[in-house]
C-alpha cells in the first residue's frame, strides 16, 4: 500500500464513526449483522478503509449489505440515494474514454473504480441493492458489462423507474451529467 492510499488516525476515526452511524441508521439493511465485528474486520484491513473513504468523498454512502459466507467477507455497496455524484459524467472504460474525438469525459467509470480500489456493480448485484431500498429514481449507473456486449461498442446501465429496475445498453463512449457508477467493496 503507497503512502497516498493511508488515512490519517483522524481521517479513520472520522470514517469509522460515519459508517457505524449509517449501520444504525439503516439498520433493516444488515439487521442480522453486528457492526463490532465489521469494524474489526475493518480495522485489520486499512486499504479497505482507504477505499470505503473513497467511495464516502465521492458521495457513495457506503454500507454493508451483504455477508459472504464461503468467503468470509462483508461486502459495502454505494447507497447514496442517486448515484454518486462525485462518479458522474464518466464514460464507460478506458477503451470508450480514448474512443472519443471531441468532448471527452475527464475519467471513465472502470478506471476511477479500479483507483479507488472497487468493484462496479453487477446488473444482479444492482438488484440486490434495489431490495434494500429506492436508488437512482432521477439517475442511473453504469453496470458491469458481459464482453461480448463490450466487444460490440456497447455498454450496460441501469435505474430505477415506476417501482421498477430497469437495465439498458449505450455506447461505451457515452456519458451523461445523471449516469454515474455504483460500486461495491469486499473486506
């Protein structure tokens, strides 16, 4: 882990209150977990907290939703009501960023995933998300996107509409000031 990736003591502290403060909050999201045992797990990984501060400056509102059993993880998804604002009017990879000749996006929605040491959101993953509330009634965010899809020039996303989720195809190259990306974390 590089220097720039470590939190000060204060910068911790400050996130550890802030994710223990959303747990309680939104409790029926992860009521069968306790945060005790998160922020051990948390604090025994510090590029985990270096990520989950960056998912928080970006706008995310991180909270663990998920725990995986065969692999002993609680997994933190973006649970900003919209999608994050700090992660929009991003194309959707390096390929897209480069394809573009005029107008280009400053930052491509897997490139600022991968820096900030996340993962985007599968289009089931997104579902799951769905059932523990209501996200990205006025956006939406850029999914995970099969290769094949990706080979062709294209690109998933998708939103919430009319009680709904919805998934849709774009351009790779295209980005919009309401599409974003949701991302999850494993620690």
């Amino acid at each position: 882990m590089t220097q720039k990736n470590q939190l000060t003591s204060e910068q911790r502290k400050e996130l550890l209150t802030t994710l223990k403060e959303r747990f309680e909050k939104h409790i029926d999201r992860h009521e069968w977990m306790h945060w005790d045992k998160i922020q051990a797990k948390l604090e025994a990984h510090p590029e985990k907290l270096w990520s989950l501060h960056e998912m928080e400056q970006t706008g995310g509102e991180p909270d663990v939703l998920e725990f995986d059993e065969e692999t002993d993880e609680y997994v933190f998804y973006d649970c900003s009501t919209e999608s994050p604002s700090g992660r929009r009017s991003v194309c959707f990879d390096h390929q897209a960023l480069n394809s573009r000749k005029k107008n280009k996006p400053e930052n491509s929605a897997m490139a600022m995933a991968n820096d900030m040491g996340i993962e985007l959101l599968t289009e089931e993953q997104y579902r799951v998300l769905q059932k523990r509330g209501t996200f990205d009634v006025k956006t939406s965010s850029w999914v995970k996107t099969p290769e094949d899809i990706r080979q062709r020039g294209g690109a998933l996303f998708c939103d919430s509409r009319y009680g709904h989720v919805f998934l849709y195809h774009n351009g790779a190259d295209s980005y919009y000031a309401a599409r974003g990306f949701r991302g999850l974390l494993r620690v």
